[in-house]
C-alpha cells in the first residue's frame, strides 16, 4: 500500500474561485479507508452541503475494497465530516451567499495513516472568467517554448 495518496479534484479550480480552505476528517467504513490508500477514489463533482449543523460531502466516490465482503455498498454515499463547531459556524455564514458553495479539493492519507479532505468555500467562474484562465495558461506555454527555442 501507497502511503502518499493524494487525489485531487481538478476541475475545482477551474470551475471555481477558491476563497478560503479547510483540512478535515471523514468518517469512514474499514473498507473505505483500505480502497483510498490504494487511490481507488475520486472526487469529480463532489462537493459539501450542510444538513443541521453538520457538514456532509455528496458525490466524492469511494470504490468498494476488493477483498470486501460487504453487500449494498454504495460509492457515493454521503459522508460526514470533522471539523470544530468554530469552523462549521464560519463555513455556514458564508455558505449563505447567492454563488458561494464548498467545494472538496483534495483527499490525502496522513503520516498516521488517517484520511483527510481538503475543503474549500468557493465561488463560481463565468464563462468569461474560464476563458482568461485557458488564455493565461497557453500563454505561459508558448512563453516557455520561447524561451526554450531562445537558449538553444
């Protein structure tokens, strides 16, 4: 087993803006922990929703252990997450604003062998606002190209 897992939404920061960021636990079956150290996770189009005063991830899907002998698995099932009551009450103000949402960034295992989830507020890019993203990222490559060309 991999102890360096690092799974990374990827769209995250192109379909979002990433205001503030948050590190916490998830609760988690046995069977869960074992397939997110073998990487068998992923987190497209997850994202985090408040149900009373806890904070839930929805869609961030967990493949099933394969030497599991559990029936009725569900990969996408909501799971809970752990965070202090500080940081729910902040999370929850700002989640109140039209466009804001939490957004899940990155799943990682600890030193101690425990899974994280990073967590973001975010607010939602314009078609626009994408389109200078894709326009700034091509013009660093050709920059690079140049410079490369330049050197030689």
């Amino acid at each position: 087993m991999n102890n360096s897992v690092n799974i990374n939404n990827k769209k995250a920061k192109y379909d979002y803006s990433l205001l503030d960021k948050y590190t916490c636990g998830i609760v988690l079956n046995g069977n869960e922990i074992k397939s997110i150290k073998n990487s068998k996770a992923s987190l497209n189009n997850s994202y985090c929703e408040f149900e009373g005063d806890e904070l839930y991830v929805i869609n961030m899907h967990v493949d099933q252990y394969e030497n599991s002998s559990e029936l009725n698995y569900e990969p996408k099932r909501r799971r809970k997450l752990l965070l202090n009551r500080q940081e729910l009450k902040k999370i929850q103000k700002q989640v109140i604003d039209v466009g804001i949402t939490v957004v899940a960034t990155s799943l990682f295992i600890t030193k101690k062998g425990i899974a994280k989830l990073n967590i973001s507020i975010a607010k939602g890019k314009r078609e626009f606002d994408k389109r200078n993203v894709i326009r700034e990222r091509e013009s660093k490559i050709s920059l690079k190209r140049i410079k490369k060309n330049f050197n030689n």
